[in-house]
C-alpha cells in the first residue's frame, strides 16, 4: 500500500508528467522498445530518485519495460505530491511525501524495499546503504544497481574499498552523457533558476562565489558570467584553481571570498565548506545555496548557533540574523537548490540522464548476476547509444569512422 499526501493530486501530477512526455524523444524511444521487448519482466525495482515528473516518466518507462515498481523519494524537500499522486493513480506503488523529516523519510525508504528488489535505483546511495545495514533482510534478491549522483558514487567506492559492497553498481554519473551535459548544463541552468525564483534578485553586477570547480562547478561559473556576475572560484585542487582563472574567473580562500560575496554556492560533494569563521564576515543579506546532493556542504547548526533570531524571508529563504545585525539569507535550509526550490534540471537534459538509467537498468537485468561486486562504468555502447539518440533529436549527425582510421587508432 502507497503512502502519499493527498490521492485528489492526481490531474495536477498527470499535466506534468504529460508535459515531460512531450519533450524526451530518447526515453520515448526506449519506452516503445522495451514495451515491444519486455526486457525487465518479471523484476522487481525499487527507485529512488528527487520524485518530480521527470523521473515519472522513467518510472513509467522501466514499467513498460515489464518491471514491478516501488517508488520512493531521495530528498522530501522535492518530492512533489502531485507527481506521487500521478502515479499512484497508475496503479504503481509509492511511499514519499514533501516536507517529512529525514528520519521519516528514512521509513518510506524502507518501506519502498519491502518489495524485495532485484534491482534498485538510487540517487545518493541511500537505498544501497540500507540493504547493506538495516534493510540487509530484503537484499536476498538483490541482483544490482545504479547510481546517479557524484556523491552516491563516492559512498559506492567508499564501500567498495573498504570491502563493504557485496552488490555491483552502475555508476550513470561517470558516463559522458550526464557529466558533459546534467552537471554542466543541466546544473548550471537550474541553481540560477531557484535563485531568481527564490529572491527575484538581479544578477548581473553580483559577485557570485562557487566552491568546487567540478563539471557542476563549471557549469555554474559559465552561467553567472553569462548572466553579467562577477565569479569567485574557491577550490582545493591548484589545478581546477588555475582552469577557472583562464576560465574568465578569480580563484582564492573561501575565508578571502567571504567578504566579497554577495551569493555563495558549494557544489563540491563534501562537508563544511561554508562555516562559522566564513558567515562571520558575510556581508549583510549575504544568499547561500547548496548545489551538491547532502547539505552537509554548509555548517548549518554553526549558523543556527550564530543566529540570535531566524526569519522567514519568502518561500524557500529563511534569514538568520547575527548578534551584530546582519542576516545570512539561506536556500531551501541547504538542500539541492536547484531541486528543493525549484523543477530540478531541463526536461531535455534528463531525457539523456534517465535514458541512461533506463539503459543501465537494462544492462544490470542481462548481466548483473554475472558480475562481481564492485562499482562500474557505464558501458560506453550505452552512453553512445544515448548520445546518438540525443544528437538526432537535435537534428545533427555524425561521421563514423572507417576501418582504416580505426586501425590507425589502435595503433598509435
């Protein structure tokens, strides 16, 4: 039985996901073959993915594709209960609500595992790290999985070395088309998106302070300066340092960036980046915003620790006003922005993204009972095959080459 808000949703989560439809040429594709195929028949997946109506549309995909789905949310602050209603209308079993507390969150993801997965897919490693502890009592079926996100895959090899992973994992964030294209593009785009939406703040002629210089990183330093800011890369890599610099951006200390910033962004995939001693000579009204997936990028009990007094600023901004008068404006509490306050990356960006998912699904169904425990790359025929796809929903196309120029290759 599903455990949702409010079944009476339903319209409003069918309109949106009929709009994602309109626009995922590649998950279309994929949809109408696996319906024809049935490659995933008789599998049961859990899923757990920011549940939002793009990641309904894969959902209904590996459905056509003959799977039995639990569906669960990754983040409660972007699960959207209309998309959940949506698909609980479909007849597809669902435990997630917006606004619940991590620890309730934590039941609905177990309750999503109750279906005995062969196969799960996750977004921060979250349902991997059950089965591996807590939930080890559901994992008998356990076949595989795939991840999505930069720092599940960090979990994922955590575990890996440490000899704690008894599973085989796809990694989908290695393959080209999601780093070149969700992280860069897909990311860069949207944390604008929540912070116009959130502020309604112009941005051109702000300082805008980016710590990581990954692809996420990247992307949202190329976005700020499109937008007329002026960029501050912080970084722990000299190397990444030197490429933003040549990249039309500065490169200092977070501790020199603080006082210059008027909008502070991490997307680094660690902890305690933004801290006590950087909100301390904040400027007034200083915005700061997590683009990576857990919000222990920011310290925020030293920022509830500073604040004598914490506000409601708009929807999704919260101010926290210091002893000495100033205020820390802070993002959706320092979840994934660009989620959590607003509609998550491009609809075209994630038709690329979960065609990857749904193709990686595939490949663990063939062959993940044959493969050892261990983290993997997604293989380079699926990343191709999606890229194609891509391209010619863009009207391009490609040359190939020929077996003399292959040869050639090879022997250089």
């Amino acid at each position: 039985m599903s455990t949702i808000r409010d079944i009476n949703l339903k319209n409003e989560g069918h309109e949106r996901i009929n709009w994602v439809a309109r626009h995922m040429p590649i998950l279309n594709a994929i949809q109408a073959r696996f319906r024809a195929e049935q490659p995933l028949k008789g599998l049961r997946i859990t899923l757990s993915v920011h549940l939002e109506a793009k990641t309904a549309y894969l959902v209904k995909t590996l459905v056509a594709g003959g799977a039995t789905l639990s569906v669960t949310g990754s983040n409660p602050r972007s699960t959207q209960d209309a998309v959940c209603a949506a698909l609980v209308d479909d007849g597809i079993e669902v435990n997630a609500m917006h606004g619940i507390s991590h620890e309730e969150a934590v039941e609905l993801w177990k309750k999503a595992l109750e279906i005995r997965p062969h196969i799960i897919v996750d977004d921060g490693a979250d349902l991997m790290h059950l089965l591996l502890g807590d939930s080890r009592h559901l994992a008998g079926d356990m076949i595989g999985g795939c991840e999505e996100t930069t720092s599940g895959v960090q979990r994922l090899r955590g575990w890996q070395d440490s000899g704690r992973l008894v599973y085989p994992a796809l990694s989908i964030n290695d393959a080209r088309c999601k780093t070149n294209f969700d992280n860069v593009y897909g990311t860069g785009q949207t944390i604008f998106d929540a912070i116009m939406r959130t502020t309604n703040l112009l941005i051109n002629g702000k300082t805008v302070v980016i710590a990581g210089y990954g692809y996420c990183g990247h992307g949202i330093a190329h976005v700020a300066r499109g937008l007329g800011a002026q960029v501050i890369v912080t970084e722990c890599d000299p190397i990444r340092s030197v490429q933003a610099v040549m990249d039309g951006n500065r490169a200092m200390k977070m501790i020199d960036a603080a006082p210059l910033g008027d909008i502070f962004i991490t997307a680094t995939a660690s902890v305690d980046v933004i801290r006590k001693e950087h909100f301390a000579v904040m400027k007034n009204d200083a915005i700061v915003m997590n683009a990576g997936h857990f919000n222990d990028e920011l310290d925020i009990p030293a920022l509830k620790a500073m604040a004598v007094e914490v506000l409601p600023l708009r929807r999704n901004l919260d101010g926290y006003r210091l002893a000495d008068g100033r205020t820390i404006a802070l993002v959706a509490n320092g979840g994934l922005a660009n989620i959590a306050a607003a509609d998550g990356n491009p609809i075209e960006i994630m038709d690329m993204s979960f065609a990857l998912q749904a193709l990686g699904t595939e490949y663990m169904a063939k062959h993940g009972r044959t493969m050892e425990p261990g983290v993997y790359p997604i293989p380079q025929s699926i990343d191709f095959e999606v890229g194609s796809l891509a391209l010619a929903s863009l009207g391009g196309s490609f040359d190939t080459m020929s077996e003399r120029q292959k040869a050639y290759i090879a022997s250089h």
